[in-house]
C-alpha cells in the first residue's frame, strides 16, 4: 500500500559527509511523521532522527549538531543530511513513515524502506 524509497548511502571517510533521502509512495492520505533509524551489526535498530508534518524534528542525543533532517510535504519525502561522520556512524539505515491510508480520516500505519548501508571508514 506505502513503499519508501531510500537512496544516498555509501562509504564515506571520518569527517565526511553524506546525504540521505527518501520518497514515499502509495496509499497516503496523510504523513504524521517521517523519521530515519539504523542498526549496526548486532545491535538493535535505534532512532536517528524524525520529523513531524509541522516540521518539528527530533534527534537521537548521538547526531544532536551533525545530523539535519528536512521534510518536504507536498512531494512526501524526508532527508538526512549528515555531516562529521564517525566510524560509528557505520550501519544500515532505514526511512520509516507513520502515515494514513487513503480512505481513512484516522489511523496510523507504519512502513520501513529497505535500508541504506552508511559505512564510514578510512
């Protein structure tokens, strides 16, 4: 019903930056909220950053002045940029959307793209 796209990943040096987006698509009456997770190599999937329809963003206190996240409504995507990237930046990142579907006034759905790999290396 919703895909999301992402593209923008890739290796990158310490110090480096990178930009991440997504698109979604489908069924969507409306986005609530968009937001950008990742996980590392065993460790669970955590939050990076969000942002809500009004454009309030919130960020994970281990991007807080590197990380930027923007959300465009009308095309219904979100972007991450991201700058000083650190090693442990390194892991699969993933858009998710909290959305509702055409033919509903209320309701919440949550979708997840594919993931992107960040890997930050020398």
């Amino acid at each position: 019903q919703v895909q999301l796209v992402e593209s923008g990943g890739g290796l990158v040096q310490p110090g480096g930056s990178l930009r991440l987006s997504c698109a979604a698509s489908g069924s969507i009456f409306r986005i609530n909220n968009m937001g950008w997770y990742r996980q590392a190599p065993g460790k669970e999937r955590e939050l990076v950053a969000g942002i809500t329809s009004g454009g309030s963003p919130n960020y994970a206190d281990f991007v807080k002045g590197r990380f930027t996240i923007s959300g465009d409504n009308a095309k219904n995507t979100v972007d991450l940029q991201m700058n000083s990237l650190k090693p442990e930046d390194t892991a699969v990142y993933y858009c998710n959307a909290d959305v509702t579907l055409v033919g509903y006034y209320s309701g919440h759905w949550r979708y997840w793209g594919q993931g992107t790999q960040v890997t930050v290396s020398s």
